[in-house]
C-alpha cells in the first residue's frame, strides 16, 4: 500500500460527508411543507442548517488529522463518526422530502418513512443517553 493511500482514503471519505451534507440541504430546500412547524419560517430552516454544520467539522477535522497521522485513531473516529452525523442528516432530508411528496418518487417510500424517521431518532436519542449513563457509574 502507498504511504498517500491513508491521505487519500481520508479526504475521500470527507469529500463523501460535504457532499452527502450539500444533498441534505437540497431536500430540506425541497421539502419545506414537511419541517416542523415554526413560527420562524425559513429562519428556523436556515437555523437547523445552521447547527448542522457543526457537525461537519468532525469529518474534516478527522480527515485532517487520519491524513497527517495515519495510525492516530482519534482521526478516524472522527470521521467515521462525522460520515454517520452526514447519514443521520440526510435521512432526516430525505424523510421530510418524502413526507412532502405523500411518498411519490421517493425509493422505499410505500409508507415507510415516517416510521423510520421516528426510530431513527429515538434511536438516536437512546445512543446518546446509554452513553452518558454509562460513564457516570
């Protein structure tokens, strides 16, 4: 294997999370009937995007530091987790733009993504405190 291949496979795999991010923001601007109702109006969709780029900051930073320390893990935690903070956002564009469309035109759509958008966040929600539970015993 090339010394760059580590480099290589790294800035790939955040080029991946930027553009999955970039196809998140299309579906959200395509799907506005479906976000949550707000006052706001496009100002909440412009400050949901807004935290969501936060997120972005572990896949480069992961890429950053995978391509200039390979065998440092700490890099490939971070994006590796950044690439599944990507996922996690384009799934929920993805259900809204479905939701939108009544479920037409959307692949695995016959009635399945409200109900996977759910679990997908209550799973999340369940990760997130097991995790913090676990470290205060």
């Amino acid at each position: 294997m090339s010394p760059r291949a580590p480099a290589r496979l790294a800035w790939s795999l955040a080029g991946l999370s930027v553009a999955i991010f970039v196809a998140s923001i299309v579906l959200s601007i395509l799907a506005p009937s479906a976000q949550s109702p707000s006052n706001w109006g496009a100002v909440g969709m412009v400050s949901d995007m807004l935290v969501f780029v936060s997120f972005l900051a572990f896949p480069l930073v992961g890429a950053l530091v995978a391509s200039r320390l390979p065998r440092n893990p700490i890099g490939w935690i971070c994006l590796v987790a950044g690439l599944f903070w990507m996922l996690i956002i384009l799934s929920e564009g993805y259900s809204a733009y479905g939701l939108a469309r009544g479920g037409r035109g959307c692949v695995g759509s016959s009635g399945l993504i409200k109900p996977l958008s759910v679990a997908r966040r209550a799973w999340s929600w369940w990760w997130l405190l097991s995790g913090t539970a676990s470290r205060k015993g």
